[in-house]
C-alpha cells in the first residue's frame, strides 16, 4: 500500500523555466512533508519541508505548497538550473517524525 | 559536521553468507534509522533507534535481519543467510530527536550485491 505517490517517474525541463514536481498521500494522519534530492552515489539530501498547519513554504528558489483537502503536495523550483538535475524524493511523517514514508521518486532533467 | 558515515560502500556476498553493515551518525543525534532503497522506488523505512533502544521494526525486517545500537552511539545492521532478494542499497539517516518533525540525514549507503 503506497501511502505516498509520485506518479511521474521522470521530468524534463528547460534551464530557467519552473519545474514543478508533484506528489499525493493517502494517509490523513501525516502532518509534515519533506522533500529530499537525490544525486547518483549519494544519499538523500533534505531540501524544504512544511507542516500540515501551513500551506505553503519558500526557500530561496524552492517552494512547497500543500492542499490538504486533496492531499497532494507540490515542489516549485524556479528558476530551474542544470545543477537542479538530481532524483526528487517526495516524504511525509505522523507522530513526531518517528517514521518518515518515502514516494518513488521523481527524476528531474533541466536542460541547458 | 562530518555527517551520515556507513561502511563499507558495496558489499558482493554470495547467497546463504552473512554480512554486517556499520553506520555511524551524527555525533549529537539521537534518532538513527535504517531504510532499503531497489532501483525504481524510494527508500523503506526498516527500523529505529531512540539512543540504544530499538523502538519500532517494519515487517520488511525478517528473523533474517538484525540491528543493534549499542551505547547509542553506532549501528551495525545484520543479513544472516543472505538471498538474492536481499541485493539493494542500505541507508542509514540520523535525526535530532528533541525537536519533532526534524529531517534525516542520510548516509551514502551500502549497496549489497548477493549472488
């Protein structure tokens, strides 16, 4: 049972443009939502993250906004940069963090 | 902040050996964690350590696996007779627990090869 979806497996977009990531979970009782790069040979690296008491959070080029009553959530980066080419893992948690539950991932191409 | 170390990097076994996985987090983290990562999906969460207690374990965990955090420092994960269904990527993440909601950190994982 996949509580945490990414449908897209892969996303192709122009250096400077916006790429917008998306993901959708089934589990009401998540109240916080991460999203983590990914790059070949490494580990996952946390990017932004918010609270399911908010709808939207910025970091820098980095936005998440999050629609609780469709339960979906989506990652804006803009403007898109080829360094920004990486696998994006979408992550949501209850009870404190004690278990964060990870989507399949969504690989990313920015095109110079 | 020397981050999320495990060891070794790869691991090739042949299938029914045993093997053993080291990480060791962030000094000041108490919440250490292991998940599974095959190609395609998104890493699954195994289990959990607050300090040395072992406070949750998934069903992907068999008899098989084992894990241990002894004085709450480092972590070994151990594959007794292993299977080809076991060939993956092991990583390890480290949390501060004293603040809920606080992200992983992720080692570069161990991948393991059983053939």
């Amino acid at each position: 049972d996949q509580q945490v979806k990414q449908n897209s497996p892969s996303l192709s977009v122009q250096e400077g443009r916006i790429s917008i990531l998306n993901c959708d979970y089934t589990n009401s009782m998540f109240d916080y939502f991460l999203w983590y790069k990914k790059y070949p040979a490494e580990g996952p690296t946390f990017l932004i993250s918010i609270s399911s008491i908010k709808d939207k959070n910025e970091d820098g080029r980095f936005t998440v906004f999050l629609n609780k009553s469709a339960k979906h959530l989506s990652l804006h980066i803009v403007p898109s940069q080829p360094g920004d080419s990486a696998v994006y893992f979408c992550a949501a948690s209850d009870d404190g963090g004690f278990k964060t539950i990870f989507g399949a991932g969504t690989r990313l191409f920015v095109k110079a | 902040d020397t981050g999320v170390s495990q060891n070794p990097r790869h691991k090739i076994t042949k299938r029914g050996q045993n093997v053993t996985f080291r990480c060791d987090p962030i000094s000041e983290h108490n919440r250490l964690y292991w998940y599974r990562q095959t190609l395609g999906q998104g890493p699954e969460f195994l289990t959990y350590f607050q300090n040395e207690a072992q406070l949750e374990k998934s069903r992907l965990l068999s008899d098989r696996f084992s894990a241990e955090r002894p004085k709450g420092s480092f972590s070994t994960l151990e594959i007794q007779r292993t299977e080809q269904g076991d060939s993956a990527m092991y990583l390890c993440a480290s949390s501060v627990g004293q603040t809920l909601n606080s992200p992983l950190h992720f080692g570069n994982g161990t991948r393991l090869t059983v053939t």
